[in-house]
C-alpha cells in the first residue's frame, strides 16, 4: 500500500510538471506587418470594439510619415498615413497615438505656447466624447534653437494635460506638475472615478520615482508618489510607466534601477489610485524596462518588459503572484530597438516591436 502511494504521489508530480511546462511552453505566433522599411515607432491600441489598430513612423530621406493600420478578420487593413512632414523629431522613445482611424483631422500643434523647447511624450486616451491628453512640456527650460539634449535644460520640465474635441481643439488645459523628469514616457488610464496620469516625477533631491494624479469631482488631485523606490539618478532614465484601468481597478508597471539595482514592478489598486497594494518584482535579474502593461480582469494584469535584448512578457494577480514568464522575441537592447507595444484583442495578446537591423516592425500573437 505504501508502495502505491509514492507511486500515485510521483504521478501527481510528474503530471503537474508537465502541466506546469505546458503552461510555460506557449510560444507566440509570428504576424505579417503591414509596416514597410524604414520603420520604427510602432504603437497599438484596441478600441471599445475590440478591435486592435497600429500606428508607426516610417522615415524616407528626411521626410517623417505617421501610418495607420487596423487589424481585422485576422488580417491588417490598408496602411493610410495620417500625417508627414520633413521637420518633425523622431525620439525613439516617444512613439505615436492614434485614435480608431475611421477619421482625421488636420495636424495641429498642441502646445500654444510659442516657445522653442521640447513639447512631446504624449499619451492620448477616449475619455467620454473627447480625448484627455497628457505631455511633458518644456516650455520653461527655457531652451532654444535646436534639440541638443538633457544638458541644453534650463529650467524644469512641466506635466500638462488637455482634452481636445473630436476635430482636434483644445477645450480646456492644465499644468499638472511645475517639475518632472525631463524625457519618460507619461501614462493616462481612466477609471470609473475619472482619468488618471501616471509619470516620473523628479524632487529636488533628483529622486525620480512614480507619481499619479487624478481627476476627482472635476479638480486634478496633487501629485503622489505610488511608491517610493528613492531612486536617486541625476540625469533622466527615459524609461516611463504604463497603466491600464477596468472600472476602479487600476495597475502600473514600471522601471527602477535604486543603487544599480534593476527592477521591472507592477502595483495594484482597488480606488481608482487612490491607494495603492505592495508592489509585486517581476523582472529576473537584468531588466532595461520599456515596460507595457494590460488588464485582462479586474485583479489581473499581462506586463511587458524587456530582460536585456529579450522581450518577456507575464501575468501578474492583485494578490501578489505571478505566473511563469513567457519569452516574446529577441531584440535589441540599444535605443534604436525602441519600446515593445502590446494590447488585448480578443482572446490574444498582440506585441509590436522595432527590429533595429532590418529597419522594420515585427508583430506577434499569444493566445490568452
């Protein structure tokens, strides 16, 4: 009897590994690009229907070209470009946002206020029958002539906000924050309590870690730190969160890097950002960040993140645990590789990124 036990007691082991490294061995599925050469930027995002759309920047000689494609019956549509132009600066970091491509407006600039700085890192979400935006704006650095880097700052970079009406005007505007890290990509969520801005914020001491600020009963909150890592760094990382929010549900990814010590975390809330659960680690040891993130559920959430050259994605729970990580791609780890891009279509996972020696986009399929 005592035989049959450890017999039956291995079976069940064995039979959990492999259940184990079946769930570990999902592989994703390559996707034709409906991207050209020359490409980089990709973007995605899936509308209220869900229907996934992406957009890129495709560079010709010096002149820039915003294209558009949407993923439908499997397949992508048409690339239509949006917008060109042979004076734009492509940062490859601050990647394009579109809306759901049935129509567009003329390009407009969105800051009004005349100087010549650095305006970018945008973030653009539907938000009832108009669109808030976020941007890092450098209109008190104070900076001019041409781009010339973190070391041409002057003054502080300033988080802004709008919402623009459907033909693209600004309807109402606000400084959110007078002193921020000067080039991290800002995040907007919205939740049942109003939208939400996540972003790196930057103290006088130079710590630069994560705050939040939300609309509550129409007023922007002040700015909070969502967790204090005390990352002390004197120059910017460019290396900024991303959230996602269902109802009042709220997560957020990000990069830390507190005494050389590189962290990928992912952190919960249950109030629309108004508190926040302990942070859960992800990384294994050498993450870069470039993190995206989405939720599946209300207490689940798939985060993104790159473990040097190799993109890895996992799913991370309110409680705390996490499931085996999922390798995406190989890639790069130089700048021109960009941020991988993800988004939730259906019962898969679509992920978007630059393949930096062929000058392309790659796209691949994991099926939740």
């Amino acid at each position: 009897m005592q035989k049959l036990c450890i017999v039956l007691l291995l079976a069940a082991a064995l039979a959990s590994c492999a259940e184990q490294k079946k769930e570990t061995s999902a592989a994703p599925l390559l996707l034709k690009s409906p991207a050209g050469d020359s490409c980089a930027e990709p973007y995605l995002f899936t509308d209220a229907k869900g229907i996934a759309h992406l957009s890129w920047v495709e560079k010709k000689g010096k002149t820039s070209t915003l294209f558009f494609s949407s993923l439908q019956n499997e397949q992508w549509s048409t690339p239509v470009a949006v917008s060109s132009g042979n004076n734009w600066f492509v940062n490859w970091a601050d990647y394009p946002s579109t809306d759901n491509g049935k129509t567009w407006s003329n390009a407009t600039i969105l800051h009004d206020d005349g100087k010549k700085a650095e305006h970018g890192f945008v973030s653009i979400i539907p938000y009832n029958d108009q669109f808030m935006v976020s941007w890092l704006d450098g209109r008190k650095t104070a900076m001019e002539g041409e781009h010339s880097g973190h070391e041409g700052h002057h003054g502080e970079m300033t988080l802004r906000a709008a919402l623009l009406d459907k033909k693209g005007i600004k309807t109402k505007e606000w400084e959110l924050d007078g002193r921020i890290c000067d080039c991290c990509q800002t995040t907007i969520a919205v939740t049942t309590n109003g939208p939400v801005v996540v972003y790196r914020d930057r103290s006088d001491e130079e710590i630069r870690d994560m705050s939040i600020v939300r609309i509550v009963n129409g007023e922007w909150t002040q700015p909070k730190t969502i967790f204090a890592d005390e990352w002390k760094i004197a120059g910017c990382p460019v290396n900024g969160p991303r959230a996602d929010a269902i109802g009042n549900n709220l997560a957020i990814a990000w990069f830390s890097m507190k005494d050389k010590n590189a962290e990928v975390k992912v952190i919960f809330s249950a109030d629309g950002g108004a508190n926040f659960q302990q942070p859960v680690k992800i990384d294994e040891g050498k993450a870069i960040g470039r993190v995206d993130l989405v939720m599946l559920d209300e207490r689940t959430a798939v985060v993104s993140w790159m473990e040097g050259a190799t993109i890895k994605a996992v799913k991370v729970h309110a409680d705390g645990k996490k499931d085996q990580p999922v390798v995406i791609a190989e890639s790069s780890d130089t700048r021109s590789s960009g941020f991988p891009q993800m988004t939730k279509a259906g019962n898969k996972l679509i992920f978007a990124w630059t393949d930096s020696k062929a000058k392309s986009i790659k796209l691949a399929a994991l099926q939740l």
